[in-house]
C-alpha cells in the first residue's frame, strides 16, 4: 500500500497515519500536541495537510493512511492555517524567547521561524497565568503553555504517576497538579517526564535554569548510575565549567526515554567539594595525605609482608554492584592472577 | 530477569512480590502501571501498603516472611482445579509429581494461618494465576533478603514452571536487582566461585584456559569465601587484609557494630572510594577514584543488558581508575596485569569470555545487548528458555518448606521492622545527598509506624522515637501510616544519622549468605513531642 506526499509515493504499513509515513520518510510536518509516545492528539491543529479530493483539512496525527491517498503539505491554504494557529498560541501567551531555557529546542519557536512569523499579530487579554516553582526539581510556567495536553499523557499515559491534568474550562483552563495543588504539595514524584515532553518552555527543569544555552552544551550519551535498569541518559554538559548541567533520558530500550527523580536530577555528586582526592595511609591513628606511590609502595609492601607470613588465603576483595564491569573484571582478575585464591565477592548478597 | 522490562507492558497478569517497585525501580513500575492501563491483571503482594497499590487490582498484604507458605497453598489450590499447566510439566520438567506431592501438606486453609490471608482471597488469586493464559513474577529483595531467600526464589521458580509461564513473552521470573550494575559484577566474576560469565573455578579446563589467557600459573582451584565468611573471619584472623572497592561496608551490613568489630580486626584494611563515609575512617590506606561520569566502560542492567558508561568530565586531579590502582599494585607485587584502558580490561575479558564473547563497544554505541551473545553476529537474547527449554535440560522442582524469620517479636521487642530503599535516595547516599535538592525532597529517616502501634505508643507524625533491637538502637522521627501493617515497622538504610542497619539481624541464608534484612524485633519508644506537627499529605513516597 502507498501514499503520495508531496508529489512522492511512499509505501505505509496499515494502520499507520501520515504523520508517521511523512517522518519515516524525511517529510517535515510539525506538531505540538503529537509525540510518537502518546500517539494522535488532534489537539493542536498544527499538522494540518490537504488531501485531493477532501473538502477542508485534515489532522495529519489522525489521519490514518489510505492507499492511493494524495497528501500535500505545503500548499497555500495549508501554510495560511498553520500560520494562523501558531500566531494565536503565540498570542495566547508570553512567548518570550530572550532568556527561555527552551530557546533552540522549543518546538513552537521552529514552527514560527518556518512560517516566518517574527512577532503574533494579535494582542489577546486572557486571565493571568502562574509560575508554580514550589517543587524543587520542576518549573510549571504556564505564561508559556500552549495547552497541547503532552504533559498531561505524559504523566497519566507514559510514566502512569496521574498527577497533571488539565483543570477548570475554557479561557481558564490550565495544567494543574492534583486537586489544583502545588506541585511541592501534590503526589508529584519528580520524575521529569512532563519537562521532557513539553515542546516550548512551560515546564522546564529547575536545576538547569541560566546553566548555559543548548548551544553551549555538550552531549554524552551514558548509562544511569542508580538502580538495576539501566535507563539511558544524555548528559548535557558545560565542558569550561566541567559540570553536568542538565539530564534527559534517551528514547531507546530499556527505559524509552523515562526516568525517576534520581536519574534525571541526581547527577551533581561528582562535582561535589566532599569528594576523596587525595592517597591516603593511617599513620599514627590519623588519616596522612600521601603520595600516589607512597600509596601504592606501603599497599604493596603490606600485602607481600602478610601474605608471607600468614598465606595467600588471609586476602579478600570486595567488587561492587555500583562500578563497573571494567573494574569489576579487574579486582577479580587481580585477586586470582596476583593473589592466587577466589576470595573475591561484592555487595550482589548483602 | 528472564524476560526483557519492556515486556511487562504486554503481560496480561503481573504477580509483583517483595517489590517495592515504585520507589526502587520506578521505571519498571511505569511499564508495569501501562499494562495496567491496557487492561492487565496486577497482583501486588507485600506486607506494606506500598505506592503500586493503588494500581493493583489485589493488594494482597501476607505477614511479613510468610512467601513459601502462601506460594505453595496457591500452588496446591492451582492443581487441585486442575490449572497447571500439564504439557510444560510432562514437556519440560523432570520431576512435575513431586511438586504435586509436596504442595499437598499447603493446603490453603493451612496456609491462609501462616500468610494471613482469608482462604477466600487466597483462591481468587491462584483461580487469577491459573487461568490466566501467561503471567510475568517480579520480585526483588523482599523474596532475598531472608534467611530462607534461597528457597523463596525456588518456590516462586516452581510456581512459574507449573503455570508453564517460562521461556515465553511478558512471563518468566523476574528478579529486580538493585544497584546499577550488580549484574555485570556477577557476570565479571566478582563471586568466589566463578570467573566471568560463570565459568566455575573448580573446573580445570578453566583454570588451564584462564592462566594460558592471562599468562600465569598456579590459579587457585578452590572456592573462595562470601561476603559474610570474609568478615567473619577477620575476628579469628582467617582474614587479614580486606581490599574494598565501592562498598560502604560498615553502614551496608546487618549488626553495625559487629561489622566495625569485624574491621577495626583487620591487619590492612584498603578502601577505594569518591567519598568519606562511615567505613573510611577504618581503612589503613585510601585511594581516591574515579566516579561515574568521569570514565568509559559498561554497565549490565537487571534484564542483561550491556551498556555503556561514558566520560563526562574530567576528574579531580588527585583520582586515578579503580583498575589503575590494580594494575599498579600488580606490577608492584610481580603481575603485568595489562590493563592499560576501559577498553583494553573489556577486551582482555572478552578473549575468554562466553555469553559475553558476541557484545563489543562497537555494536553497543547506540544500544545496549542482552547477553547471552555468544558471537559478534549474534542478536542478543531478550528472554531466556526460550519455548521452555532451560539451560540444564528440564526445569527441576525443589522442595520448599515454610520457615519463621529468624528474630520474632516477643514481650521484650514487640513490633517487626523491616528495611529497604527510598525513592528519594540510593543505597548510603552520597550519591544521591551530594546532589542537589534530593536531600530536600526527603530529608531525613524516618520510621513508618502503622496508626494502630502508633496510637497505643502514644506516638504521631514527626515525634522523635528510639527503635532499638538486641543488636543497637537508632533515634529518628516517627511517620504514622497506612504504609505499614500494624505490628510492622519499616525504614531505610540511606541515612548514616539513622541506619537500618545498626538494629537488622546479623542472620543468613545458609546458601547464598544474604542477610536477613527484611526482618527483626524492635521496641519503639517516645523520645520527643514534635515542635511542629508533621502534615501527611498522602503524597507519594514521602509524609
């Protein structure tokens, strides 16, 4: 089965909508509301596409694909109603790029930029929008929510926390925590899917607020330091200040971009001045800073003399369940290459 | 784990034991929690009320340390209505009549005494299990941590093979584990009795392949000793040097002061760690290291999967790698041990390894492997057994009798205590209290009392109370809730203010040795009034 888009026909799997044959293929179409975790929104409106022989447009995140369906989506009419549904989320709120964490990333700022809006057209008086920044990791800024509803699905549908939802009607609706609670105050266990899925500045992470611009950050790619899942994570780092600025989880196996409070907030410890830096030896019933070799030569030279006089089997290791594999196949390879018994274990029983 | 954690989102019934998901491993409880959504069966039991309750279709709330009873009356109820599943016992197991034979002395009426569970409960749950055309355990610690741990695994490992929910799709035994890689320390050898990928030490064609690998000779063929056996043996000087990586050994063991008795035994006492914590003070020399973040290597999750771990950072001037260390101790004591990078330690164990042999840096640089792996072309295997065939032949039942935690409440010490992890933190925290704002999400230890004991104690939120067991005494305040059964507390062992684990029993499973930290006795006592009263909030993980 195919579909044309633009003049190009691409094959689709059934049950597939053009928003996702579009993608697969390379055909930018935007969205605001549509995140390929949630699934069709249609709340939005953005990625709206003409089809040949349909009065009126289409939803392209709901639209399921047809064979032998003609999809355009840039045509004049198609541009104009986008144009007029991003002036009026422009419009609805205070959309300002100077100093917002999202700049560069924020969905809404690219779908201006391609429509070529440089300022909304229309001056809107809604009631006044709150900042909740009662939590200690999230910011709910909701002078910039366009009410896509992402953060919403995101907690109920993706993590399943059931925390936000979208409260009173109207012109007054708004994102709100529980019964209309801060969120310090609400069930909310921080665990940060909302801000990873809002596409403009609305709900941002407090933490990274004024760390350094996307542009400015460095990307690595690793492997969560805390529970046995194993969620993958980018770090975003400042590489002149050396310290991680920000946490984002990767939208790859196990954890599908998800995260708890720890893995996404809890990345500061190895920046911290408590840190061990320097060899250590017990020297009269006091901790002495040493040098590395004189470290290494007394460890060494104990290890000879007591194993000497009392055998090889008064030695132990312990591994660890938090480091890694690398150093773990170390210590066990050490203790049995240099050491020559099995006295090795780690905290897998304890 | 058996099967792979996006799996669960498919099972049609999930049967979570022991597990405190939502706070230990918050990301398996969200795939767990989407199943629920679509429709699944969630059957939560644990003594406490925990968090995925409020998800589950059955809470079903057994006394604490009564697992092999009520697994075995569900079992016994399973086949009396005839719901095992008989063609995986005759097709894959080797010994399906003993099983039957030996549930029989579990009736559920028997049973339901032990567990405390109404008879009527305990038979909706086995019909739920029985009928359901596949169901997926997960278990963590609570299962492990007893001293019949050991036999708790088997028994939910029987259940799974009556049912036949092994070898397939959104099934199998699933155990949490819970440090980010205490897998791939297992799989790396870190164990007495094995070398990586679980190559046993007593096999010589091992040892011969080992030192011609490793170019060296006179590999012990002897078991080494465990955990527990190493500390104990420090007190009549079977053990005198103790090489410690990463592990807060004082504040992690059960019996604190017996653990610092154990230590301050020791002749040399060598700790490699990013932090001061309340085991370094003992140690005759310290190594500062490396920490996560500032170097390259993997990690192995709880589902087998291997990942990478990168370099984010540069480290503090004066901290070297753990392996570093050992390879300048090595040199020092006679051994080129030849590790010179991440990269070169993980090759120099892939030369011998097996399920490991198929999974390089290379192909893991976007995503992670499962292993086993066995060759570069290999795919990586997302659940084990596959099609009910186990890695010994046929599946093999072992009997399983229903044993008391060690250490009863009596007159003396009246109320149970049970310990484990917080959502807001992990393991001794310094990780997760030198980061910022954890600590203020979850500031201090408390003490999860349920509102009955409470109530007769004289004691509300945010009182200052003692616990004390027979082996020491902690004083933190006091959260009265619904989370505990009544005659049950609980807390946690993150806080070094105030440890679990300075009043847990120093009692282990005789196989594993894995402490018996789900279970003691304390007595609870009013220390203070709160100045101001703690509000519960009914939030989530915390008061």
């Amino acid at each position: 089965m195919s579909v044309t888009i633009d003049g190009k026909l691409f094959d689709f799997k059934p049950g597939a909508t053009v928003l996702e044959v579009a993608r697969e293929h390379g055909v930018k179409i935007p969205s605001l509301c549509y995140h390929p975790k949630i699934g069709p929104a249609g709340r939005c409106r953005i990625c709206v596409v003409e089809v040949e022989g349909q009065k009126g447009l289409e939803t392209a995140c709901t639209l399921a694909a047809r064979d032998g369906m003609v999809v355009s989506t840039d045509t004049p009419k198609v541009l104009e109603v986008r144009r007029m549904v991003v002036n009026l989320l422009l419009s609805n709120g205070e959309h300002n790029c100077l100093s917002c964490e999202q700049n560069g990333q924020c969905e809404l700022q690219d779908a201006a930029y391609q429509l070529g809006i440089e300022a909304p057209a229309f001056v809107v008086d809604g009631p006044p929008a709150e900042v909740d920044k009662s939590s200690e990791m999230i910011v709910i800024d909701r002078r910039k929510c366009i009410m896509c509803g992402r953060c919403i699905d995101a907690c109920n549908k993706v993590v399943v926390n059931e925390v936000l939802g979208m409260g009173e009607r109207g012109h007054e609706s708004r994102v709100v925590c529980d019964t209309d609670r801060p969120m310090a105050d609400s069930t909310c266990v921080q665990c940060g899917e909302c801000s990873q899925l809002c596409p403009v500045g609305a709900i941002i992470d407090k933490k990274a607020i004024g760390k350094g611009r996307v542009s400015n950050l460095t990307k690595v790619n690793t492997t969560c330091p805390y529970c046995g899942v194993g969620c993958q994570l980018t770090l975003h780092v400042d590489k002149d200040a050396n310290r991680i600025v920000k946490v984002t989880g990767r939208e790859v196996l196990p954890n599908n971009g998800m995260l708890c409070v720890k893995g996404r907030y809890g990345y500061e410890f190895p920046s911290s001045p408590k840190r061990l830096t320097q060899p250590m030896i017990m020297k009269n019933g006091k901790h002495e800073p040493v040098s590395w070799d004189e470290a290494l030569d007394y460890t060494a030279g104990r290890i000879k003399e007591i194993v000497a006089k009392n055998g090889s089997d008064v030695f132990s290791a312990f591994g660890s369940g938090r480091i890694t594999n690398e150093n773990n196949y170390a210590i066990a390879k050490f203790t049995r290459a240099v050491i020559k018994n099995n006295n090795v274990d780690h905290c897998a029983r304890t | 784990m058996t099967n792979s954690i996006p799996e669960l989102k498919d099972a049609e019934l999930i049967f979570v034991i022991g597990s405190n998901m939502t706070e230990g491993h918050p990301v398996v409880s969200y795939y767990v929690k989407q199943a629920v959504k679509k429709g699944a069966t969630l059957i939560v039991n644990d003594p406490r009320k925990t968090d995925l309750t409020r998800w589950a279709t059955h809470h079903v709330q057994i006394k604490l340390g009564s697992d092999i009873a009520y697994i075995n009356g569900l079992m016994n109820e399973i086949f009396k209505n005839g719901w095992a599943d008989e063609t995986f016992l005759k097709e894959h197991t080797e010994n399906p009549d003993d099983i039957r034979k030996w549930v029989e002395s579990y009736p559920v009426e028997k049973a339901s005494e032990i567990c405390g569970i109404p008879v009527a409960k305990m038979k909706e749950i086995a019909r739920l299990l029985g009928t359901a055309k596949s169901a997926a355990v997960c278990y963590t610690l609570g299962i492990t941590e007893h001293i019949c741990g050991t036999d708790n695994v088997k028994t939910l490992a029987n259940l799974q093979m009556i049912l036949g929910n092994l070898g397939k799709r959104s099934a199998g035994l699933n155990p949490l584990r819970g440090q980010n890689n205490v897998q791939g320390a297992c799989d790396m050898g870190a164990l007495p009795n094995v070398f990586h990928c679980y190559q046993a030490v007593n096999d010589p064609k091992v040892i011969e392949k080992m030192e011609k690998a490793w170019g060296v000779t006179g590999l012990s063929d002897k078991p080494g000793y465990k955990m527990p056996t190493m500390l104990q043996k420090a007190l009549d000087g079977g053990t005198k040097i103790l090489y410690c990586i990463a592990d807060n050994t004082v504040q992690t063991e059960p019996n604190m002061a017996h653990t610092i008795k154990e230590i301050k035994a020791l002749e040399l006492f060598i700790v490699c760690d990013i932090f001061p914590n309340l085991t370094t003070p003992y140690a005759h020399v310290i190594f500062p290291v490396y920490a996560w973040g500032e170097e390259e290597g993997t990690f192995t999750n709880t589902e087998r999967r291997v990942q990478r771990v990168r370099r984010a950072l540069s480290p503090p001037e004066g901290c070297r790698p753990s392996w570093w260390v050992l390879q300048e101790l090595g040199k020092r004591l006679g051994v080129d041990l030849g590790f010179s990078s991440s990269v070169a330690i993980y090759e120099d164990m892939r030369k011998t390894a097996t399920s490991y042999a198929g999974i390089t840096y290379e192909r893991i640089e976007e995503e992670g492997l499962q292993w086993p792996c066995p060759t570069l072309e290999h795919p990586g295997t997302a659940f084990l057994h596959k099609n009910g065939n186990f890695s010994r032949g046929k599946g093999l039942f072992s009997k399983t009798d229903w044993v008391p935690p060690a250490e009863l409440p009596d007159a003396e010490y009246p109320l149970a205590l049970s310990t484990g992890r917080r959502l807001w933190h992990y393991h001794t925290a310094t990780q997760t209290r030198n980061s910022v704002g954890l600590e203020n999400l979850f500031p201090e230890e408390l003490l999860e009392i349920h509102p009955q004991d409470a109530l007769k104690l004289g004691i509300k939120s945010g009182d200052l109370v003692k616990a004390k067991s027979r082996r020491g005494e902690i004083v933190l305040k006091a959260w009265v809730t619904e989370r505990s059964a009544p005659g049950l507390c609980w807390t946690s062992f993150h806080f070094e203010e105030a440890c679990a684990n300075v009043v847990t029993n120093d009692v282990f499973d005789p196989v594993t040795e894995t402490a018996e930290y789900k279970a003691c006795s304390i007595r609870v006592e009013k220390v203070k009034d709160a100045v101001t009263p703690m509000i519960d909030l009914h939030r989530q993980a915390r008061p």
